[in-house]
C-alpha cells in the first residue's frame, strides 16, 4: 500500500499538502488481487483542504491458500 499512497500523493496539484487519514485492504481474493481504499487529506486549487478517497486494485505477492478439490 506504500506506493498506492505515494502514486495518489504525486498525483496531486499541492503534493506537499497530501495527509493519509486511514487505509482499508480486505483480503487478497483467489485471484491474488486485492482493494486498496485511502482516505486522504489534501490542498484544493482554492487553498482549502479536502478529505478525499483514493480506490485501486493490486496484485499481491502473497499467495491465498486455495481449499482442497
């Protein structure tokens, strides 16, 4: 999730502003993805600060133990 939250923070028009609030991951699916949600704090064009939510899906290196055929 570090590099989800860096990806948003650069992404952003006031950078320096950015503040992680809080991060959900549920688990990683049979598939091997997993839903990143951030909730984030960050400048606006006008100087004001927004909560705002950032979504992705990624691909996690770790494996999920598949139930037995």
């Amino acid at each position: 999730m570090g590099s989800f939250a860096v990806e948003v923070k650069y992404d952003l028009r006031d950078p320096v502003s950015f503040e992680h609030i809080q991060s959900f991951a549920p688990r990683v699916d049979a598939n091997g993805l997993q839903r990143v949600r951030m909730k984030f704090r960050a400048r606006n064009r006008y100087g004001g600060m927004n909560i705002s939510w950032a979504e992705a899906t990624v691909r996690s290196m770790k494996r999920t133990p598949r139930a037995p055929s």
